[in-house]
C-alpha cells in the first residue's frame, strides 16, 4: 500500500479589506445678501467672541482623513511555496524574480489600477506556461473574459479545495 506525505503549513497574514479616504475642504464664499426694509432704521447687535481666529484652527484647515480595515485570516501552504503580493505591481516583479512560479492564484478585486483578472491576462500572455486560479466574493467573470486555460473558485472558498486544483493543474 502506497504512502503518501503531506506537508501542510499554516500561519496568519495581515489583509485589507477596503480602505476609505474622507476630505475636508474650506471655501471661502462671499456673503452678499439684499434686503428691503419695511422700516428705515436697523439695529445689529454684535456679539465679542473670545479671541480672533488663529492660523492654528483645525476648523479651518483642508485635511484628509483615512481609514482602512485590516483582519488576520488564516494561511496554509497545503506543501507549496507561497509569495504574497498586495497587488499587481508586486506581483510581477515576484514572477521575474522568481522562474520556479508555477501557478498564480489571484482575487479579482486588488487595489490598483490592475485588478486581478487584468493580472491574469497579463500573466498568460507573458508567462504562458503559468496555471491561473481567479476567485472573487463579488462577481463571477463570464468564460469569454477569463484567460485560456484558467480556473474560476468562487469565495468563500476551501483551503483544501483551492490546494487540489492546484496539484491536478500543476500535475
């Protein structure tokens, strides 16, 4: 009876999930009102406030607010060697840098100007022999825009199962 070994590592990685950018902005707007006054007299009554505006007012400052939602998710290796890449940019240079990569597994959805199917794209036509896995929570991609010869795993997704299709792509 055949015997077969699994290696199987598992750890935790820091992932966004979004991130949000709020602007503030003063504008100045000139106040000029007509009034017609049944009556000729006006009384205005002032009222002192207790210091003049200094420069150092954060009311009255353009600023900009970020926020980004970050979680630990779980890892596995299921006996792969695994490179991590926050978006397409990194990603690219890991392929060059790297010839021993074999498949590329990608979420649609990656910050950046190239989302993860356009990565896809790019990485059949300059690395042919690289097996793709394209997965995503948000939207299936018809057949007609996914690369040749890639795979489509909707989220969420099973470690195990992701770990498979990789082995009987790969061989």
């Amino acid at each position: 009876m055949p015997v077969y070994e699994e290696q199987l590592r598992v750890g935790k990685r820091d992932v966004s999930h979004g991130r949000v950018r709020i602007g503030s902005y003063v504008v100045e707007t000139p106040v000029n009102e007509q009034v017609r006054l049944h009556s000729e007299s006006v009384q205005v009554e002032r009222k002192l406030v207790d210091r003049p505006v200094a420069a150092g007012d954060a009311l009255f400052h353009d600023r900009v607010i970020e926020a980004e939602e970050r979680a630990e998710e779980a890892v596995g290796g299921c006996g792969f060697t695994m490179y991590e890449a926050g978006n397409a940019y990194e990603a690219i240079p890991l392929l060059e840098l790297h010839d021993d990569i074999r498949a590329v597994f990608t979420d649609i959805n990656m910050p950046g100007s190239m989302d993860g199917l356009k990565l896809a794209h790019y990485v059949r036509g300059r690395w042919p022999p690289i097996k793709l896995i394209i997965t995503s929570g948000q939207r299936r991609p018809l057949a007609d825009d996914m690369p040749a010869g890639s795979a489509f795993v909707a989220k969420p997704y099973q470690l195990e199962k992701v770990a498979a299709d990789l082995r009987a792509m790969i061989g």
